[in-house]
C-alpha cells in the first residue's frame, strides 16, 4: 500500500475517533433506528426492535421500532428499547399482533466499537398464542439474552452508522405454543443509525 494512502486511513481513523468520543460522553442522549431481520425459519420473529417487512407464501410481517439510551460514564449507556410487529396470515385471515422490549447496556469501546448485551421480550397483545403473555407470567416467557458487536462510522459529528452482529440466546423454555412463532436463537445482521444528543 502507499505510504500516502496509509497516511490517509491512519488520519481518518484518528479523525472519526475523535468525533465520536464527544459524542460518547457521561451525559449524552442516545437514539437508534435501524434494521432487524426475521429469523429462520423466517416466521420465527424474535427479538425485534428495529424495522423490517418480509413476505413469503401469504404471510405478512411487519416490524418498526427504535431504542433509545443514556450516557452514565463515558463510552457507557442504559439502553431501552421498545418493537411493534404485526403478523398477518393473509390464507387463513388471521392477524396477531405484538411488543417487543429490550433493557441492556451499550459500551462505546475506544468510542468506535460499539459492544452491547441486553434482555429482549415479546408480549403478545391479542393473547392468540395460549397463557404466555410475559416475561412476568408463570407461563414461559419469550425472552432473550442478546449479544451484539459492531463498528461505528460518524457520518457526522452527531450521527453514526452502525453495522453490527448479533446473537440472540433463547431464554424461553420449549413446549409451549408460543416457541412456534417466538423462540429459538436467532443470528441478525443489522444496520443502525445512531443520533446522539
């Protein structure tokens, strides 16, 4: 490589990191919005904060939501998150619709490797998947540990992007009617955009 070239990068490394350490900063407000991919089998939706629409052999879903947090030290939010997916059958004419909530924390790793793990639920808001309701109930929760990693590119002082991976752990106990659409580990490759306030 160029000895300019290597120059260039190693600057606009220096430069995007940076930025973003303001950004990262004790006190700062945090919001994200992005993608979140179905799981496979594709109706099995999981731990969905995030947008997306998939159709496929008269089935319909559905999902928008965002996540928002706040800066307790530096590089170090609490994170909420809060989902709202619709699955439309469009054969059988049935649709079921549900929230999806997240609580975790978020660390800015030298302000441009974001590394995040949380805990995700679903509560079904019509009651069509039998007892389970919530993580709160006797009955088998739909929940998830998720682990996720990624990088942040600053778009501009206050807006990043960040693609990231990540692994959600079923938590749930099987056996019940509602691992049919919800449980199972799911893998996501997602795309975010962060703001920062």
């Amino acid at each position: 490589m160029h000895p300019s070239i290597k120059n260039y990068l190693a600057f606009l490394f220096i430069s995007l990191s940076h930025i973003s350490f303001a950004q990262t900063e004790k006190g700062h407000i945090l919001l994200e919005v992005g993608t979140s991919s179905f799981g496979e089998p594709a109706v099995k939706q999981g731990a969905s904060t995030g947008m997306n629409l998939w159709i496929s052999d008269g089935t319909t879903l559905f999902s928008i939501g965002a996540e928002g947090g706040y800066f307790i030290k530096d590089n170090l939010a609490l994170k909420v998150g809060l989902g709202y997916t619709e699955n439309r059958n469009n054969v059988e004419v049935e649709v079921t619709n549900f929230f999806t909530y997240k609580v975790g924390v978020k660390n800015y790793f030298k302000g441009v490797i974001p590394l995040q793990a949380d805990f995700t639920g679903a509560v079904n808001i019509d009651g069509s998947f039998g007892e389970v309701s919530s993580p709160l109930s006797t009955s088998s929760p739909a929940l998830w540990l998720g682990l996720q990693g990624g990088y942040a590119f600053f778009l501009k002082e206050n807006i990043a992007f960040e693609p990231a991976i990540r692994y959600n752990i079923d938590l749930g106990e099987s056996g019940t009617e509602f691992e049919d659409f919800f449980e199972g580990t799911i893998f996501e490759l997602k795309f975010n955009f962060s703001i920062f306030f």
